[in-house]
C-alpha cells in the first residue's frame, strides 16, 4: 500500500474532521457531501467577523495576496476554537498549478500551522501533480460525481440569483433547501446522475420564483476565482446589490474548470506539452460541453437566463486577449467582461484581492480595451485586503449604481 492511499484511508479509518472554506456555498455544500458518502468528514467552514482576517494576517506575511490570508485566517480561528479534537483534525485547499500563488498555499498553511498546530494535515485539490502525497485522489467515478455535483450546483447558484430580488428570501431558501435535500438523498445512487431528470425537477421547483419579463439592472461579478465568489471574503457582495435593487449574474464555477481544461489543451497545440494527458483533457472537454449543454436545455420555455456556452466565452475572449494569457484567471476575466458587456449586463464588478498580479493585470488591466468594445458598458474595480473596510467598496459601488447602464 503507497503512503497516499495509507494517509487518505486513515482519514477515513480515524474519522478525521476534514475543514474546508466556503467559496462557493451551495456548489461546495453538493462537494463536501459527495466525498462524505465516500468515507470522509468535509466540514464547510463559513466565519463571520474580523476575527478571521486579524488571525491570517497573524500567521501570514502581510504582503502575500489576501485570499491566502483570508483562508489562513479562517482555518486558524476554526483550530483555535476548541471545537476539534485536533489529533483527528486536517484542513483542505484547492491549487491550481499555475503561475498564481494559490500554488504555495500548502506550504504556506503548513508553515502558518507549524508552531501551533504542527499535526493537522493540510490536503490538496490539483490536477497539476502537486503535493501528491497529501493530495486527494480522483478517480473516474469521483470526477463524474463532482462534475455533476457542480452543475447541480452552478444551476440551483443561477436561480437562486435570478429569484432573490423579486421575492421573499425566505421562499428563494425553501425552494434552495428542498432542491438540495433531493441531491443529497441522491449521492451514492445511479439517479445522481441522471441529470437530465435533476435538471428538470430543480426547474419545475423553482417556476413559482422565475424572474418577472421587466428585470432589475443586471449586475455581473467577476474577477478572482475565491473573492469573488466567497461571501465572507468578498463582504457579502451580492447581498448588498440585491439589497441596492440590482439582480446579480454569476459566472459558473464549470466555466472556471472549463478554462482550466481549455488551457490545458492550448498548452499541447501551443508548446506540445501534455502528451500522454491531450486526449483525457480533450474528452474532459467535450463532456462539460454536452452536460452543460443539457442544463441549458432545461431553462427552455422559462423566463430563467441560462449560462453561456464556454465556446462562446472564448470567442468573445478573443476578441481583445490572447487565450494564451493563463496565469491566474488569465484570459477568462476579459472574456468574461466582453461576453457580458456584448449582451444585457452592461454592469460589471471586478473584484481586485491585494497582491494578485495577474488577476490586476487582466482584470483592472483590460477595463479600457473592453470598453473601447463596448463603450456602454459600466466597470468598476474593486479592491479587497484584510485591513480594508466595506464602507469604502460600497462608496465605490455607490458611485457605479449612480450610472447604471
């Protein structure tokens, strides 16, 4: 038996409690009971407070990039709470590989959990081979369920976002919750994966809650993959143009593992690398196509907007940056920015997390040439650090919602 498999069995075996942030809520809520069925004990993490930003900035170096500090932050105000018997205590993180420092973020926790908490394990999520020891293993079966998982995902993020400014949030969460009870009685059975059937029942579920033909100013958010779409780190962002009349439009997290895939077959026609991998991540490709296809075929007949077909993405991406800019979010941002701005969401937050290089050059970056585009649309940057305050983001939030489009 090789130590990978050892170490993740005796997670299993011992009943490790296994924490991990809440980027993504509802997507991540489908995730961590996937791998729970599968033995483990995922613990969704969701902070509140300063609290977690002054304890990151404690253990981390003030000029690395604030989701690590956030992160750190949260995982030691979890660890320092008594609530864990810390011998059975791991945490667990995604990295992409790629020339962004969520890279180092293993290395980064251990050495910020050294002094205090030398035996919690800190695990991996990557395709990229790194860390392979403490990272967790996928094989063909998991991968299917958790691509499902974020689609079931993505889609119940979709309507939930398209119901909540114009009914009761307490119907938008009902139907959310009863949606995901079904998924979850689902995991570990074939019907899981009949998404076609899922797709239609999370639909017929939310009728009640489409959105009126007369919509709220659309409002996209895009930017770092973890700011933008973590409550906490983002100060609750969405809530609070809901809460300014706007309907809020999301990205999907497929679209983000779309990208990922996408450049990985760009790096095989561009520098003939990932030889072996190309026809794995070719099929991979094609597969989120189709199993997106199928979700967009669900909203047919409803007035719920669908996500955009990646392709399209790339096309629009294209038409300002080359998609061999990947470093971070990379050419996804712009893309992102030109696919809305060339349809109905004429408005635009880019999330700007302190000390990501090449999420300022590609988002705050490319601001003028999208515009140049698309001169009606309405594009605020906005920046985000540990020590920062929601007070000023709303004042420059304000002052985008005074002109939109």
């Amino acid at each position: 038996m090789n130590s990978r498999k050892e170490f993740f069995q005796k997670l299993i075996d011992e009943h490790y409690t296994i924490l991990a942030p809440d980027m993504c809520p509802i997507q991540f809520h489908i995730l961590a009971n996937i791998l729970n069925h599968d033995g483990f004990n995922i613990k969704i993490i969701s902070p509140e407070g300063r609290e977690a930003k002054d304890y990151g900035l404690s253990v981390i170096h003030n000029d690395a990039c604030y989701p690590v500090v956030i992160l750190a932050g949260c995982f030691m105000k979890e660890l320092r709470s008594g609530n864990y018997d810390l011998d059975h205590t791991a945490v667990i993180i995604s990295q992409t590989g790629g020339g962004c420092r969520a890279s180092n973020y293993l290395s980064l926790f251990n050495k910020a959990f050294a002094k205090e908490f030398p035996q919690v394990p800190v695990i991996s999520i990557n395709f990229s081979g790194l860390e392979k020891e403490r990272s967790l293993p996928f094989g063909l079966r998991r991968g299917v369920k958790m691509l499902a998982g974020v689609c079931y995902g993505d889609m119940l993020m979709n309507l939930v976002l398209q119901s909540e400014p114009y009914y009761p949030k307490d119907e938008v969460e009902a139907a959310l919750n009863d949606c995901l009870s079904m998924l979850d009685a689902q995991i570990g059975k074939r019907s899981f994966l009949n998404k076609k059937k899922n797709y239609a029942r999370i639909v017929e579920r939310f009728k009640p809650l489409m959105p009126p033909q007369k919509r709220k100013p659309l409002v996209g958010i895009v930017g770092e993959i973890y700011v933008k779409y973590s409550p906490y780190a983002n100060n609750h962002l969405a809530d609070f143009l809901v809460k300014e009349g706007c309907e809020v439009v999301y990205p999907s997290l497929m679209e983000f593992l779309q990208y990922c895939i996408y450049n990985s077959l760009e790096d095989h026609k561009r520098y003939g690398k990932n030889k072996l991998s190309f026809p794995i991540w070719k099929l991979a490709y094609k597969y989120t196509l189709r199993i997106c296809a199928e979700a967009k075929k669900a909203l047919e007949g409803t007035s719920f907007r669908p996500y955009e077909d990646f392709r399209e993405v790339v096309e629009a991406g294209q038409r300002v940056i080359s998609t061999g800019v990947k470093m971070g979010e990379g050419w996804l941002i712009p893309a992102e920015m030109v696919e809305y701005t060339s349809g109905a969401v004429k408005n635009i937050v880019v999330v700007q997390p302190f000390g990501c290089l090449p999420n300022h050059i590609v988002g705050k970056g490319m601001i003028r040439p999208v515009k140049e585009l698309n001169p009606e649309a309405n594009i605020v940057p906005i920046d985000f650090d540990a020590s920062s305050t929601s007070v000023n983001q709303e004042n420059r939030l304000k002052l985008m919602l005074a002109n939109l489009a």
